[in-house]
C-alpha cells in the first residue's frame, strides 16, 4: 500500500492531566504512514497549552498548536475541519484516551478498499477504561445493519473513532448553525449516510477514559448505563438531539430518499400530538442497535422528550 498522509484533529480543553498520554499514543502509531496533529485549545485555563506548545517545539513538524478563545467542544472540532486540509484521511481525537498503537493502520486499511472518490467515513469500538486502563467493556457494537434510520437517533460512531477522507472532510466544511448542533460526530455520522459510505468494524482500538469530565459518557454496566440515560433525559438532551435532526432535515432534505424524507417529517411534525405521536411510534421505522434503545426511543417520543416548544 503506498504511504498515506493522515492529520489527527484534537481540541484540547483543561486537559493537563491526560493529553501528554494522548498526544504520545498518537505519535506513536506503528505505520508507515505519516501521522501529523492539528491542535487547537479552546481557552484552557490550566497547564494544557504550555504542555502542547512544548509539543509542538520537540516535533515541529508534525504538530501545529493553534490557541483559541472558548467556544465549546462542537464548534472547536468544526473549527478544526474548517483548518484541515492536503491530507489523505482525518482522523479525530479526544484529549484524554490512550490509542492503540495500530488504530490508524488498521482504519486506513479499511478506507482504501473503498471508493475514494465519495465521502468515507470508518469508524470502530472502543474499550471502556478507567485511569487504570484496564478494559471494564466496549463502545456500542454493530448488532444490527447501520442505516439512516438507526444513524438519526442513535449516536455509536464517537468522534474519537471517527477517521474520514477528504471529500467527506470537504462536505462537512459547509455552513451550518452550530448552535443547534448537540453533537458534532453524530453530525458527520448522518452526513456520510447521506452523503457517502459509512465503514464500521466491532473490534476495539481505543482506550476510552471514562470519568466526571466526559462531555457524553457510556456508564459501567447496566446499573452505569441507566444512571447515564437518566441524566441526559434531566439534561434534555434528547430536545437538543431533535433540535440537532430539525436543523439535519433543513440543510439535507434535497439530498435525502423519499422515505428518510417521509419518516423524518413525520418525526417533527408528529411530537404536538399525542395521538400523532402513539401513531408514529407504531410505525416508525426508526431504531436503535437493540431492542431496549428502540423501546426507550418510543417511550420518550411518547412522553414529548423530543419537543420542541420554540422550533416552527
């Protein structure tokens, strides 16, 4: 295979304490392709941009260090594929996991058995980790087909397993309202639906810290995952990922089959309601990777957790 150029996307915020591991895992890689970083801190007031400047001056030509003012991890990532550019593939990372030392390798493989000329989009699990790094369960695995009506509700492709080719890299740079975006992988996840080819593969690369500061955590097992699903519905999360699929149907509506076009319409038009929304549950053909994220999708369309009260 001839060598490929592939630039890591990492926004850094009050990292201090995990992005060194990071960074080094990421240098790291065992390849023989070249693997550079496009940093840019998002207004950290700890000891994170001293550490990635001192980065950037031991390896300078593989890191740029960009300082930004604060603007939130989703418009910070945004930022940075609006920056990126001349590379074969983008890969995005978190600021506190540790990669494993084959993760691009193995995603590069992936991408170039696929058409080049669409928008690519791979994507892996991850390993569950906490500060000791040892592995207590994965990302969402692949037990279903991944398809739009499973993509538009449900968000398993995290940013930090995303790597993309450059027309994808391309789409993604068009103009969107970013403050109705909850949350920018599931965002490119959709796009490259859409748009292209979504690649996934079950096994694990990553070691994925799981601790206070994530913004989107998983949860240690069943008891875990319940108490993070109990605090996304109290933090409405699920009104900002409708606002998030309004603003999605708006942009792409030209671009989308006429049924995702049908059941999306139906999904905003259908939360007024309550008999338009027991309708829609029982024909919905949307979905989640398992039974019970499809039931709990239904059960809080039922109870209006989609609404939303300022949208037309």
């Amino acid at each position: 295979m001839k060598s490929k150029r592939i630039l890591v996307l990492l926004s850094a915020y009050n990292g201090e304490k995990y992005i060194s591991a990071q960074i080094e895992s990421i240098l790291y890689q065992k390849t023989e392709h070249q693997v550079d970083l496009l940093i840019r801190d998002d207004g950290s007031n700890d000891d994170t941009l001293n550490i990635l400047q001192e980065y950037e001056t031991k390896y300078p030509d593989r890191i740029k260090v960009v300082e930004g003012e604060n603007i939130g991890y989703n418009k910070s990532f945004f930022w940075l594929i609006q920056e990126a550019n001349g590379y074969d593939y983008y890969s995005l990372s978190d600021q506190d996991d540790v990669w494993l030392d084959n993760k691009l390798d193995i995603a590069v493989k992936y991408l170039e058995q696929e058409d080049s000329k669409i928008p690519l989009l791979y994507a892996s699990t991850s390993y569950l980790v906490h500060d000791d790094l040892i592995p207590f369960g994965t990302t969402q695995k692949k037990k279903r087909e991944i398809t739009f009506y499973n993509t538009i509700i449900q968000n398993f492709l995290p940013g930090h397993e995303q790597v993309m080719n450059q027309v994808l890299l391309d789409e993604l740079k068009k103009p969107i309202n970013y403050a109705k975006i909850y949350v920018y992988d599931s965002w490119i996840t959709n796009v490259a639906m859409v748009k292209g080819k979504i690649i996934f593969n079950n096994d694990s690369f990553v070691y994925y810290r799981q601790h206070q500061n994530n913004e989107v955590g998983f949860g240690e097992g069943k008891i875990g995952w319940f108490k993070e699903r109990v605090k996304r519905i109290r933090n409405n999360d699920n009104k900002k990922y409708a606002m998030q699929i309004n603003e999605f149907y708006n942009i792409y509506k030209a671009s989308l089959d006429r049924e995702y076009l049908t059941e999306l319409e139906c999904f905003i038009r259908s939360c007024d309601g309550l008999f338009s929304r027991i309708k829609f549950v029982c024909t919905t053909k949307l979905y989640r990777q398992t039974r019970i994220q499809s039931f709990l999708f239904k059960a809080l369309y039922l109870l209006k957790g989609y609404h939303l009260e300022n949208e037309d």
